[in-house]
C-alpha cells in the first residue's frame, strides 16, 4: 500500500515539475506522449486510491463545469494602480523625481514588461495557493481560485525551500496571441461575438462560470510583484528571481538598469522588439529596486511613487474611406464594412475595416469619403477610432445604411434588444443559404470532406442544389460535370457524403443552423430528446425545462420547426440516412426506478460529476429539473449547496437524499 502512495507522491512531483518545465520555462525534457502517459498513471492510481486524493494534485487542473457565482473578499493590500505615461522625456522626469526623493542616494531599477490582461492577486500559505482574487474595484474583488487552478503556469504547489509561510504575488493573466487567435476563428464560426483584443477575452473567460471551459482556453499567467513579512530579500528583482524558482512565471524580459540611459534604452529596445512577443503588452514598468527605498518613496492615493508606466504609441494612420459595403452572415445578419484607401499600418496593409453595427457609425459620425484615423492597438482588426472633420469636403456623403438586404433586397428588421440589422429572407437570400450549407458540410458538423466555401458557391450557382438535402441527391456524374470539378474530387465528395450518414445525432442538430443552437446546446438537446421526432414536436415549456435551455433558445428552435421547408428538409435527411436519434445501445444500465420522479441537482458530488448523475436519472426513467417547486420528488443534495434551495426543500416537505441514497435507489449502491 505505502509504495502505491509513494508512487503517487513521485508521479505528481515529477508532473509538478514538468509543468512548470513546459509552461514557465518553456524548456520541456519530455516529450507530450510521456508527460500524457504519466497523468494517465496518477489518475488511474488516484481513482483507485481515493483516500490519497488532493486538490493539489496536477490531475485537478481539468477544471469542473459547476456554476456557482463568484463571492468577492477584501484585499490585504489594496490593489493601486501605475501613474502613466507616453514619453520618453516624462519617464526621465521621473528618475529625477526619484533622486530627489530620495536625497541623492544611489538607486537602481528594475524594467519590466506592462502586460495587458487582467491583473491577479494570488495568496499562497505554507506552499500551496489558497486563494485567487480579480482586481474588483481595487478594495475588494472577486474570488476566481477555480478557475486560476486550471492555469498551467500557475503552481499550485510551490517547490524550494526559501518561500515566506505566507504571501502574496500578484500578477497579470494574460491570453497569449496564438490562443486569442483560435478562439476568435471559433467565435466567428459559430458568428458569436469576437473579442476586440487579448484583455477582453482574458478578463472575460476569468470570469466565466465553467472552469473547464477556462481549462480550454489556454490561459496564462506572468507575475511582477511580490508582497508579504519576510521576503527572502531586500530588493524586488532578487525577489522576483526567488519566486521564478518557486515556480512562478516571470518575464525574462526584466532588467535590472542603472541609469537613465540603461532606462532610455530598454525603452528604444523593446517599444520594437515586444511585437515578437507571445503576448500582448502595452508598455514598460519602472520600478524603483530596493524595498527599502520603495518604502521611504511611498505611494500617493492611487499609486506608488517607487513605479511609472511608459505606455506604448497605438499605431495609427490616417486614410480616406471610400465607401461602405454591407456583408451578409449565415444567420442573415448585416455588417458594415469600411473600403479604405489602402494604408500601411503595423507592418500590414490595410484596406477594410469593420464598422460592427449602424450604432457604431452614428457615434462617430463617419461619412463616405471622410478621412479617418485607423488603429490597429491591442486589436487585430483594425477600427476606425475617429474622423478628421476638418478634412471633410463637400464630396463627403453622411451615411445611409441600408435598408434592404444587400444581396436579396428584403426589408431588413432589428433584432430586438440588439444592434444589429437582419435580413429576415432567411430561407431566400443567397448568402443565408450557401452559409448554412457551408456550415453543414463544416468539420465539426457533418465533416463532409471536399466541399469548402468555394464548393458550397459553386454547387449553389450551377443550380444543383437549393438547401442541405439536395447534397444527398448529387451524383457522380453531376459532381464530375462542374467546372473545375476533376473526376477524383467528384468521386471524394461523393465519399464524404456517405460517410456523413453516420454522424452522431448531436452534430446532426447542430448541423442544422438552427439560431442559437451551438455544438453545446446540440449535445444537451441530443442527449435530453434522443430523437428528431421528439425535438420537433415540442412546446416552448417543454423545450425549457432542458437544463441550459433558456426562452430564447427554444423559442428559436420551435420558429424553426414551424416552418414547412424545415421540416421537409429533416424529413429528406431521414430518408437519405442521417442518423436522426441517438443509438439505442445505450440500453444497458437503464431501468424504470425513477420513473415519473421529478428530481434537482444542486451541490457538488464524490462518486459522479453533475453530468453524470443528470444522465443517470434519465437513464432509470426519471426527469432532472433546474428549480425545486411541489412537484420535485427529490432533492439530490451534494456539497455546499446553496441555502436557498435547502430552505426551499425543507418548506415544500421535499425528500433530501445524498448521493449514496441515491445510488441505492437506482441499485448501484
Ligand atoms: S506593478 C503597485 N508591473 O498594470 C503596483 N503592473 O496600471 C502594482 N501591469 O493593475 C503593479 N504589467 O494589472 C505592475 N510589470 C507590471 C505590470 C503591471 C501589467 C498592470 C497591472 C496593474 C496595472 C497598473
């Protein structure tokens, strides 16, 4: 037994250690595949040791899809703010400032990166991270140490022996350009809003509910400031040196600098070479090296007098917008396009820029014609941030935007509550139709190999099909008569058509694009209907009560089964052989115990996750309901459940029963 535990205790030591390897030092010494195959065996040995489990250990950083809201705590220290700049000049005022201060006396600084995320403050004690709190409002912020855990730069457990028994270290999350990338390209597939810059995304996924999602998004984490009783030493950048050993990320940028003119040149260095770095910055800190002479400087209300900011120049250019072009979306919603002059900015050459929505263009009031600066800041997309009004001639033209759909010229609506226009035409309006069949035939739908964007045009404009049934009716000898169209990819189309027919029912639904029915909401419907029948003939009432299923999701789905053509259309696709339930061989393991019971989740569990034990009560025939009312049968209570459902069961005389009772009842105890 005891070897067993020192297996685990090695394996997480030696995961620990490779970790931080890989993402603070970016220096592994194992490949993947060995790294995958140590987790594998620690999970296993955890599973079947449940007595040694630990928070602590590397297997945890997967994160939970619990929702709970974040509670919000006091910072020991308030969290200040930098005193800024953009000028060189003002950064050299400083250093003068700082010699007066401190009455001659020799000092030296420590350059650092400004990173542009989102600040954090983290509280270790005896080696382990406690807690994990956003910036708030400065004084008090909210408790994220959830979804901090699934950042793998972050240690959890701290090595070395030289670290205070508490402290605190704070530092900036950042989302690194690759991951902000990716995530955007998936955002604008699913045509969900694009974050503007890295900060947003970085601040906005902290703040999500669901720390596997977190767990997704390949957050990290750099670290710049180190507070607490008994620092290891008596300046910030050997503190800072001291916190890298103990595991923390910290910038190899830092320098430790003399001079105004070592200042001068970190400054001229980086304000070029920081665009190769993997994550946003938007500027320079100058820190003051010593603690004791941060001490003896101290801090004005809002900021310390031991510290500046040199804050980047966005790069902007000034050029004449031409004209403005309207795109249409899959789900036929109306974007306005800028057609610029084209104009160098940031080493790229920019001719289009996104206006986003008519509110957008009425704020700036930009005309045709105008000349506007355009920026290219933490932003990939270049914007237009405002207009040279003494530039405007008589030439220029206030904008009108359109009224009707620009590729089918129906009336657009607004939707209501938001701001963009729509073209409502969605099943006669081309660019609606040949993006929901480019959707359709997309890898993470029907996976149907051979046919992309260009395809999906074509096969549109040769008139051989009008929705996504007629792609089950094509022929070989169609497909090899198209233009450009060789006999090899008619025949690979045809295959991949095919081998659609056995995508899982999940991707079918969200195959469909129905409006507001992402990959997520698919697999939620697809394992709560089982089947197509079930789906389309639902109320409004029904389709809510389905965990995550809010009024505006189900009342999309129910317009869209309202509609005859829709209908048609899934029927063709039945017909063709698409896989329209899911498969039945999901019998074993199901019974009637709890059948008709009415049954609320609330808290977190040992045995199974939520998921697991939602799917176990619609396996053994019962129903599992968001809210506790007369009618729940019982309440499935795990830990820290919130009080109000408590008291609500308690009043309404409902059955609380635990996880094991449970298990009991459906005979797996
Ligand atoms: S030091 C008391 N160092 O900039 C001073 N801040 O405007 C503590 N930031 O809220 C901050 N990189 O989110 C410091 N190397 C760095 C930084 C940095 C980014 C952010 C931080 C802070 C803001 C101050």
């Amino acid at each position: 037994m005891d070897e067993i535990k020192q297996r685990i205790e090695a394996l997480r030591e030696e995961l620990n250690r490779h970790n931080y390897n890989y993402y603070v030092l970016n220096t592994p010494e194992i490949s993947d595949r060995e790294f995958d195959f140590m987790m594998k065996e620690l999970e296993h040995l955890e599973a079947e040791n449940p007595q040694w489990d630990d928070p602590y250990s590397p297997t945890h950083r997967v994160g939970s899809d619990i929702s709970k809201a974040f509670t919000q705590v006091a910072h020991i220290h308030p969290m200040l703010s930098l005193g800024n700049t953009y000028s060189v000049s003002e950064v050299e005022d400083f250093m003068h400032r700082t010699t007066t201060a401190l009455m001659g006396q020799e000092f030296s600084i420590v350059g650092e990166m400004k990173f542009d995320g989102t600040s954090i403050s983290l509280i270790y004690e005896h080696g382990r991270l406690v807690r994990a709190v956003t910036r708030g409002d400065g004084e008090k912020g909210d408790v994220v140490t959830d979804n901090v855990m699934t950042i793998k730069s972050v240690p959890l457990q701290l090595t070395g022996d030289d670290y205070p028994d508490s402290f605190e270290i704070r530092g900036e999350i950042v989302l690194p350009w690759k991951e902000f990338e990716r995530l955007n390209q998936e955002r604008e597939y699913n045509e969900e809003p694009l974050f503007a810059n890295p900060r947003n995304a970085a601040s906005g996924t902290l703040k999500m509910q669901n720390s596997a999602e977190v767990a997704r998004r390949g957050l990290d984490a750099y670290f710049y400031y180190l507070l607490g009783e008994n620092l290891p030493y008596d300046n910030h950048y050997d503190n800072m040196m001291a916190a890298r050993r103990w595991g923390f990320k910290v910038s190899d940028v830092m320098t430790r600098l003399d001079n105004i003119e070592d200042v001068d040149s970190f400054i001229s260095y980086w304000d070029t070479a920081r665009k190769e770095l993997p994550v946003a910055t938007d500027g320079l800190v100058f820190k003051v090296n010593s603690m004791r002479q941060q001490l003896n400087l101290g801090f004005t209300a809002k900021s310390p007098r031991w510290a500046i900011a040199y804050k980047f120049q966005a790069e902007r250019a000034l050029t004449r917008l031409h004209y403005i072009s309207y795109e249409v979306g899959r789900t036929g919603v109306i974007t306005p396009v800028a057609n610029l002059e084209p104009v160098l900015l940031s080493g790229t050459m920019v001719r289009r820029a996104s206006l986003h929505n008519e509110d957008i263009i009425r704020s700036l009031d930009i005309h045709e014609n105008d000349m506007v600066y355009v920026e290219k800041g933490g932003e990939i997309i270049p914007k237009i941030t405002s207009v040279d009004t003494s530039a405007r001639t008589e030439n220029a033209r206030p904008v009108e935007f359109v009224k009707e759909c620009p590729s089918c010229g129906t009336p657009l609506v607004r939707i209501e509550g938001e701001a963009a226009w729509q073209c409502p035409n969605k099943y006669g309006c081309e660019p609606q139709i040949i993006g929901r069949v480019e959707h359709f035939v997309g890898r993470r739908m029907m996976n149907i190999d051979g046919i992309g964007e260009e395809t999906a045009q074509l096969l549109f404009e040769s008139g051989l099909i009008r929705n996504i049934a007629d792609l089950y009716d094509l022929t070989h000898e169609q497909l090899a008569m198209l233009d450009r169209f060789a006999n090899r990819s008619a025949e690979r189309v045809r295959q991949g058509i095919e081998a659609s027919k056995s995508v899982p029912f999940e991707r079918v639904i969200f195959a469909l694009s129905i409006p507001y029915v992402g990959e997520t909401v698919a697999k939620k419907l697809a394992r709560s209907v089982r089947n197509i029948d079930a789906l389309m003939n639902m109320s409004e009432d029904e389709l809510t009560s389905i965990d995550d299923i809010g009024p505006r999701i189900a009342e999309s789905i129910r317009e869209y089964f309202s509609v005859p053509s829709n209908r048609e259309i899934v029927e063709r696709l039945r017909v063709s052989g698409l896989q329209m339930s899911m498969p039945e061989d999901s019998d074993e393991g199901r019974s009637d115990r709890l059948s008709g019971k009415s049954i609320v989740i609330s808290g977190t569990f040992a045995r199974h996750s939520r998921d697991e034990y939602k799917e176990l009560i619609e396996r053994h025939g019962g129903k599992n309901v968001g809210s506790i009312s007369k009618k729940t049968d019982y309440l499935l209570a795990g830990e820290n459940m919130g009080p109000a459902k408590l008291e609500k069961a308690n009043s309404l005389g409902i059955p609380i029963i635990d996880e094991e009772q449970f298990l009991e009842m459906i005979g797996e105890g």
